[in-house]
C-alpha cells in the first residue's frame, strides 16, 4: 500500500467555492462548500496533486447560476492557486459561454469544458449538436454530470460516436436517477471510438465492488479519478481507490496515469 499512496494522484472532477442549493439548510450548504485553498488543503493531505475544477458559481444555485461569471471568477481564482486547473463552464442556454470558452481554452490554466444539464435545466438531447461540434471543433476534452434525467448517458453515446475528436467524461460511476448503477459503464460499452471515459466521484463509489466491477467491464483504462470535492471527502475517495480490490497495475491507471495520457501537456 506504500506504494499506491506514494502516487500524486490526480482528480479530475472537482469543484471550489460557495454551495448554495436553495432547498438545503444553512447547515449543509455550509458542509458543502469550500473555497479554492481548502479544496487544495485537503488534496494535499491524501497525496493529490492536482485537482481539475469547475466553480460552484458557475453552477449553483439550481436554474439560476449564470456561468459566465463564474467562469470568469475561476479564471482568475485557479491561476493564482498552485494545484488546481480548471473547466471552463458551457452553458448553451446562456450562449455568451460558447465565446466565453472559446477564449479561456487557449489560456494555460484552462484544460476542458464542463456541462451540468441538471443545475442548468436543459435537456442534453436538445442541444447536445452545437455543444459536441463546437467541442470537436477544438478537440476539447468534456466533463459532464450523468446520468439524471437531462443528463441520460446513452443521450451522449451517438454524439461521442459522432465526433471522435472529443473525450468525454461521463461523472459519477453509479449515479442514476432510477437507481441503476450501471448507466456510465453500459455507456462506455457503447462508444465506437474509445473517447468515453468515467469518474469515481459519486457517493455510489462506497458501495463494496463497484468500482471493481466497473474496472472489470470496461478496462481500468476508461476510469479516472474524481471527487466531487468540496462537496464529498477527498480523503474517502482517495482512499477508496488506494485499498480498492484492484492491481496496484489498475490503481495507478485509475489515480494518475490515465489522466496523464488524456490531458497530456494541458497538466503541465
């Protein structure tokens, strides 16, 4: 085990800042939220070197958030925060985020786009055509939340296939909003060109054999890293993966290697 921990893991699914879900209390949104240096804190304590995030500005509250200024806030926020690198936030109800990432895709910091059809209130099948072109266009990597009921996985299954130009990650192995477990997997299985990959960050990821069994159908290759930080513990999920009934081989791919191959010199 000292040797997976010694590994400077990577996340790839994070965010920073306020939580503000108007039908919570006071009190979880409060255990909810984290700002940049408390999002680094505690990845620097579980040896994660790296974390990839979108603002919770940009996202929340639910409907209301507009990702522009968000987006803008963690232009500034991650270049000046050692260890963070960020999503640029695309919503298309909003169209001024399309010319929003079109820049902050060229800026260092930047490394790929996030979509969450779920806080935004869109449908990915109805705009899902100008989001992945637009995407292919620049050959970006995308995260996006799955698989409630706007953001269905198998509704991003033929644009995957469609533009093999972009990676897609699909968020939350184990996440479903009819409890089905398997809907990001059973996605992947369905992707012709190898470009859909998917993250641990759901709290599904405790259940015992799941991530095992998402590693044995699809290859350890296909499953990143991923937190949801501030929102989860990024001690538990780190720890999940470090004493995971996996090849240390497996560990390695899911915590840092794969995300090295996907992002490349973007991480640097």
């Amino acid at each position: 085990m000292d040797s997976i921990a010694s590994i400077s893991a990577i996340d790839v699914h994070g965010h920073y800042g306020v939580y503000a879900q108007l039908k919570k209390s006071a009190l979880y949104n409060r255990l909810m939220t984290g700002d940049a240096a408390e999002v680094v804190r505690r990845a620097a304590a579980v040896n994660v070197g790296l974390t990839i995030v979108s603002p919770l500005l940009a996202l929340l509250p639910r409907f209301q958030a507009n990702a522009a200024v968000g987006n803008a806030e963690a232009a500034r926020v991650v270049a000046q925060t050692p260890g963070l690198k960020q999503y640029v936030v695309i919503d298309p109800l909003r169209p001024e985020t399309y010319t929003q990432a079109d820049e902050m895709l060229r800026q260092p910091q930047c490394v790929g786009i996030k979509l969450h059809p779920e806080e935004h209130g869109y449908p990915i099948r109805d705009h899902a055509a100008p989001l992945f072109e637009f995407a292919a266009a620049r050959k970006a990597i995308v995260l996006t939340h799955s698989s409630e009921q706007n953001s269905l996985c198998e509704d991003f299954v033929p644009w995957a296939n469609r533009y093999p130009e972009v990676r897609l990650i699909l968020a939350h192995i184990g996440c479903g909003w009819d409890g089905d477990v398997t809907h990001q997997v059973r996605a992947i299985q369905k992707c012709q060109h190898g470009n859909i990959f998917a993250d641990t960050s759901s709290a599904s990821s405790i259940i015992p054999g799941l991530i095992e069994w998402a590693a044995q159908e699809i290859g350890a290759e296909r499953v990143l890293f991923g937190t949801d930080t501030p929102l989860y513990s990024t001690a538990m999920h780190r720890a999940r993966i470090d004493h995971a009934d996996l090849s240390d081989a497996d560990k390695r791919l899911i915590l840092r290697d794969n995300a090295v191959k996907l992002f490349g010199s973007k991480l640097g």
